[in-house]
C-alpha cells in the first residue's frame, strides 16, 4: 500500500500535471515528467537496480532516495485507534547514509542519463500493536500504519562520481586508508568501508597500493572522475 510520504513526495517531484504510475513495458513507474521517468525508493536500491539499469537503455531517470532524518513515533492503541503515544525516535539520519544504499546499486550508478536525489526528511510514523506475518510474537513488535512528511531538510543530486567526493565534505590525505577516512569523516569503519568501495566502483578514487593490510586510495582527476 502507498504511504502519505510517498504520495507527498511524488507530488513534490513530479508535480500535479506529471502522469503518475505510468506503465513503460513490464514496469511501472511513479511519475513522468519532461520525458523524465521519476521513481521514489524508500526501500533499498538495490531492489530496483535491473529494473533501473533497463529503464536508462531508452530514458532519462531520477530516483529520489528519502533518508529520514528525525522521525517522530505516534503509536496507537489499535490500527486506526486512539493515539496512546508521541516521542521521538533517537536514531537520527544524515545524508551519508546513502551510502548504505549506493553500495548495492554500484552496477547502475553512476549512468549519462540517471540522477539519484538523496532526500534528508522528518516524518511522522503511525504504528499499532501486530507482528505481521511473523509466527513468533513479542509485546514490543509493532505494524507501521502510515508515514507522513512533516518536512525536506535538505537534498544532494548525485550523477557523477565526482558528487560522491563531494558528498563527504572532509580533508582527507592525498593518499588515505579506510581508518583515516572514518576519522575524517566520524564514523565507524565498516562504514567507511562501504564508502570506499562505492567510491571505487564509480571511479572517483583509485587504488595506489597497501599500507600494511589496508589499501590506500587517492582521488581520481577530473577526469577519471567525471
């Protein structure tokens, strides 16, 4: 089922004259406008990535990534009940996690013809009691019965391996490991990890040899990079 952050985003991007669910051969897309086919993937994007590699053969694609900043949780006695609760969640989102997605979707980006727009939001999560299809049940499991936006923070256009660079927004070393990386950037290394390799994968850094078992990389030239 469509959710409200969805429909609103959608309604954002594509705007009221877009055509929305749109079918182009056995796909069908969120809207359509300006001959650009727009797809919203609050999901991972690795789900969609042969869907999107085969829409770029023939069209010009935006993905609109939403990354949820701070979300704020309304639980309710029952699906459409009385609201019980209001908090807000402690776990806060920042523009690097795409890069959570963007490491599943290295085959696909980056492409002369797509643009993924990584979407900084705060919603509203409406949730009630229930596990789903879950056969075991715990008190705390919980359904989400909706999303609404509350509002866009911020958004960054990636199209070329060269955003990428600029999305980490840090001094880095002319040659630099994965450690040095997470230290410039504040976070855990797996992450940064995940960073290089995406980073790799789109060409916007080069590996220039070892120091000890980790791999030392340089940014790419403009163009290498481009």
């Amino acid at each position: 089922m469509e959710t409200s952050l969805h429909r609103e985003l959608k309604l954002l991007y594509a705007g009221t004259e877009a055509q929305t669910e749109v079918r182009y051969g056995r796909y069908r897309v969120d809207a359509v406008k300006d001959d650009e086919l727009i797809e919203i993937q609050h999901g991972r994007l690795g789900a969609i990535s042969f869907k999107i590699a085969d829409l770029l053969a023939e069209h010009t694609v935006r993905v609109v990534k939403p990354i949820v900043r701070e979300k704020t949780l309304v639980k309710r006695r029952r699906k459409r009940g009385k609201i019980v609760e209001r908090r807000r969640s402690p776990k806060r989102g920042k523009m690097l996690d795409v890069f959570h997605d963007l490491v599943y979707f290295t085959k696909v980006f980056p492409h002369p013809r797509l643009t993924v727009e990584a979407v900084l939001v705060d919603v509203e999560e409406y949730r009630y009691p229930g596990h789903g299809r879950r056969r075991r049940y715990r008190r705390s499991d919980f359904q989400v019965e909706d999303q609404l936006l509350l509002d866009v923070a911020e958004s960054r256009v990636l199209r070329t391996a060269a955003d990428l660079i600029a999305l980490l927004d840090c001094d880095l070393p002319e040659r630099f490991h994965t450690g040095s990386l997470a230290a410039a950037l504040d976070i855990d290394r797996w992450i940064a990890q995940r960073i290089a390799y995406c980073l790799r994968a789109a060409g916007a850094v080069r590996t220039v040899g070892k120091l000890r078992n980790a791999h030392l990389y340089e940014i790419a030239g403009d163009k290498d990079a481009a």
